[in-house]
C-alpha cells in the first residue's frame, strides 16, 4: 500500500476523510521530518507508514473531543505530535505548541511555515515556567503525549484551562495502568470524563487517551 493510501484508509477507519490537500501536506510533512530528524532525533522511527500510524494517525484520535474555534495548547509538542496533525485537519482549532528545545522550535516554526498553518503558534518554554509568555486561564483544552507522570501534567497543565477546559492525555499502552496508580489521589481534584482504549488502524499498536476536567 502506497503512504498515501495508508493516511488515506487509516484516517478513514477513525471517521476522518482527507482530501488530496490534506493527504498533500501530511506526505510533505513526513519528508521533512525525515530529513530534520538526521540531525535533531525527532523521532526513532524510520519506516514511512509506522511514522504515519504511530505520529500522525496517532494524534487524530483525539479529534472528535475538539469544536470549532477552541484553542488548544500542546504541551511538549517536540515533532509537533498531536498539534500539527491536529491543524492539518481542523483549521478552525487555534494551536498552541509549547517546546522547550530551541532547535525543535525552529523545525516548527519551519514546518509550521511551510505548511500555511495560519491558526499555529509555536512558543518556547516549559510548561511550569511562569516566564513562558502563555496565557493562564484561556484554553479550552491542554494536551499532552505520551511524557511525564499524570500528576505532574494535570499540576502544570491546569493553570491554562478557561473555566470548562480539559486536559487531554494521550497515553501508551500502560496508560489503564498509570491512571489506576493515580486515580485516588487525584479523586478530589479532578473528574475522569473518558477513557478510552484503542488499537491504531492498520497495526496492533495500543493507545490509552483520557479526557479530565476539573473539580472547581
């Protein structure tokens, strides 16, 4: 099966159709990873498609919890996982991706460009750092992938969400796990809205997201 052709059916499998542009500027997106990533380690896969079911596909599955015109904030954004893929397909979603490498911004700031994203905005930061020029309080969603302990991403990430915001996690396999390991000592603070379990299209690669707001 031909890359296109694998985006193409795997989006499909989560209800997303991509047109030729889309298909276009993720095909795009996949070269100059590939070519970045000689020199920067963007990602420690190489094969074309397990690049695409396991970056891009991967940070679709989160789509059907995002409306049109929310803001979202990509904590630790790296390669730019979930956020570009994310505003590759919903150009209403206003992107925030939050990186504290300075030569991973530039690959963002230079793919961000190359790909037309007028509603991405590339910052570079720490998410705990007060200094980071981030807005408190506005974001309808704040999302990380796959880093860090789940408390001290609720911890950092909690102060960017607008009163009705959510934090989204996108976890591996053990993501049931992590969320049991904690869930007692979050119950006070937070409510568990959904969690779900799926297996990526075209591979047996698992992946555990879990959507959480807050208890004000």
């Amino acid at each position: 099966m031909k890359d296109s052709e694998h985006l193409r059916d795997s989006a499909l499998k989560l209800g997303i159709d991509l047109d030729n542009t889309r298909i276009k500027k993720f095909l795009f997106y996949l070269e100059v990873l590939k070519k970045w990533n000689k020199k920067l380690n963007l990602t420690s896969l190489e094969d074309n498609q397990e690049i695409i079911t396991k970056h891009f596909i991967d940070s679709l599955t989160i789509i059907s919890y995002l409306f049109d015109n929310c803001r979202m904030l990509d904590l630790g954004s790296g390669a730019g996982f979930p956020g570009i893929p994310i505003s590759i397909v919903k150009g209403s979603v206003y992107v925030t991706l939050l990186e504290s490498r300075e030569k991973r911004t530039y690959f963002l700031n230079h793919i961000v460009r190359q790909l037309e994203l007028l509603n991405v905005s590339v910052v570079r930061g720490r998410a705990e750092d007060r200094g980071n020029k981030i807005e408190r309080g506005v974001f309808d969603f704040v999302i990380c992938r796959a880093f860090g302990k789940i408390e001290n991403i609720i911890d950092s990430g909690k102060e960017y969400l607008n009163r009705s915001g959510k934090i989204i996690l996108m976890r591996g396999s053990r993501g049931l796990e992590e969320l049991e390991e904690c869930r007692s000592r979050l119950s006070d603070e937070i409510n568990i809205e959904d969690e779900c379990p799926t297996v990526l299209p075209n591979s047996d690669y698992k992946r555990f997201n879990i959507l959480i707001s807050l208890k004000r």
